[in-house]
C-alpha cells in the first residue's frame, strides 16, 4: 500500500490503516501547541480583542478621511 500524499510504501500497520505515512500524517495534522505545564493554551490570535496590527487604521479614521469612493476623493 502506498501514501496517499506522497506515493511512498508504508511499511507499519498503523501507517496502512491511516493511508499515510508518518511525516505526511503529522503534516497534515499538527499537534495543537502547549504550554511548559504540557496543557494547551488556548490562546488564539484572532480572538485577542488587543492586538493591532502595526499601521492598521481603525474604521473612524478611515471615515474621518471623507473619502466617498468615487474618483476625485472627497
């Protein structure tokens, strides 16, 4: 039997029932990150209500500016 990702024999019995070797398998899914106690943290980017990306304007500065979208500006 061969990966299913990357053509290559699999040899372990539990590769075969997968249908994927070992590195495509974890490739394909990444152990979730944790912390030094070992537990997940949990934390999420994209839920961080704090963070700001360097540079970007907030939407009210954006319309302060008065552009209306047509060519010309304001």
């Amino acid at each position: 039997m061969i990966c299913e990702k990357c053509g290559r024999a699999l040899k372990d019995a539990e590769s075969i029932q997968r249908g994927y070797g070992p590195i495509c398998y974890k490739k394909m899914n990444p152990q979730p990150i944790r912390s030094s106690n070992g537990s997940s943290s949990g934390y999420n980017l994209a839920d961080d209500k704090n963070y700001s990306v360097p540079g970007q304007m907030e939407l009210s500065e954006f319309m302060d500016m008065g552009y209306d979208g047509r060519s010309g500006g304001k």
